[in-house]
C-alpha cells in the first residue's frame, strides 16, 4: 500500500515511521546546561553513522510550543554531552526520564538513578547504563521541527565484565543486554534473539550461483 508523504499529516507520517523503521537503538542522552543542571531524556532516532571520526547521532525534537527541549539547548549552549545506552534492567529508569517534566528537573535524581563522572567532558554519565559514549558536537543540522545532534565520540565507557579483551577491544555484544525501541507509545524488544549471516566475497558469492546451475 502506498502512502504518499507529500500528501500526509506530520503525525501520519510519523506514525507510519516509527511502526516501521524498527527496531531502533536508543540514546539515552545526559546533558547539562551552563549552569550545571542535569538533564536526561531517551531518544529512539538514533545510530551510528562513521568511524573516523567516530561520529553518532540523534533526532531531538521540540516542546509542544516549538521551544527547544532541554537535552538539545543545553547541546547547543555547551558543546558536550554523553550517549547511554539502555540495559533491560534499566528500562524503567529510562522510562522516568521520558516524562515531561518542567525545564529544569534533574530527571536522574527523579528516577533514582545513579550519576557517575566522565572523563573527556563535564555531563556525567549514567552508571546503571553498561555503554557510556562521551560526546562533544559535531553538527547541529536542523531538520524541520527537529535538530540532528551529531557528536564525534572522545571516550567510551563499558562494564568491566563485558569487555572479553581490553587489548583487542573485545566486547561481549549479548552480556550488555541491551534493548531497543519498538511501536506505539511503549513497545521495546530484548537483543538475546539473534541469528548469523556471515559476509560473502565476490569469490563465494560466484561459488554459489556456479553450484545452484
């Protein structure tokens, strides 16, 4: 069926979107602003997108008046902020920090969440998260109501006994346990269901097809 965005709502299109485009890791993003308050808020628009530098992004929408919500201002006021990533057992932490609450609310201190020091750069990071990335910006592309937070990596954070081989930088990708955004307002999915489909060169690729005639 096709659904013609030109012609569509914003929330239609929206919708179709994020029901479709699944599943998506989640930024659980740490901010400050010059002051020094802490801020916390997920966000499901989010990946990787090269690796040197090592640069990671997110898609921060606005309050319903149009301002900008806290993580993306104090962004824009400072320059730094940490990427956490989401363990299962942290999910309802995460979910805490998703509420709307007035600018200026410490969301970790709301939800009982544990705050730990970076190391490159003045937002902490959040200790009950297994992966913790260090950012400072990038870019900051506007996309309609939306500001694309791109930040190069300067430090990662990762739970000691997920990491198999300091030297190699060896992680134990299924120990992290980590989950990511579904559909709807509260659909997530675990990362433990996984299946392997090894890379193939030209050369096998060829192999193949010669075998299948």
């Amino acid at each position: 069926m096709l659904f013609d965005f030109e012609t569509l709502a914003p929330q239609d299109r929206y919708k179709l979107v994020v029901s479709s485009v699944v599943p998506r890791p989640i930024a659980w993003v740490v901010s400050q602003d010059a002051a020094g308050t802490v801020n916390a808020a997920p966000y499901s628009f989010f990946n990787a997108f090269s690796d040197d530098p090592v640069v990671i992004g997110f898609g921060a929408g606005p309050r319903p008046e149009g301002a900008l919500k806290d993580t993306a201002a104090n962004i824009r006021a400072t320059g730094e902020f940490v990427v956490n990533l989401v363990p299962e057992s942290a999910v309802h932490g995460m979910n805490a920090t998703a509420i709307d609450f007035p600018p200026g609310t410490d969301e970790l201190a709301e939800a009982g969440l544990t705050k730990a020091a970076s190391a490159r750069v003045k937002p902490p990071r959040i200790a009950e998260s297994p992966v913790a990335l260090e950012c400072v910006t990038f870019q900051l592309v506007p996309a309609g109501r939306h500001t694309i937070v791109l930040g190069r990596v300067v430090a990662v954070h990762i739970q000691d006994d997920c990491v198999l081989d300091p030297v190699k930088c060896y992680v134990d990708t299924p120990k992290l346990g980590l989950i990511g955004r579904m559909h709807g307002r509260g659909w997530y999915t675990r990362t433990a269901d996984r299946f392997e489909v090894p890379r193939l060169t030209v050369a096998e690729w060829e192999a193949r097809k010669k075998a299948a005639e």
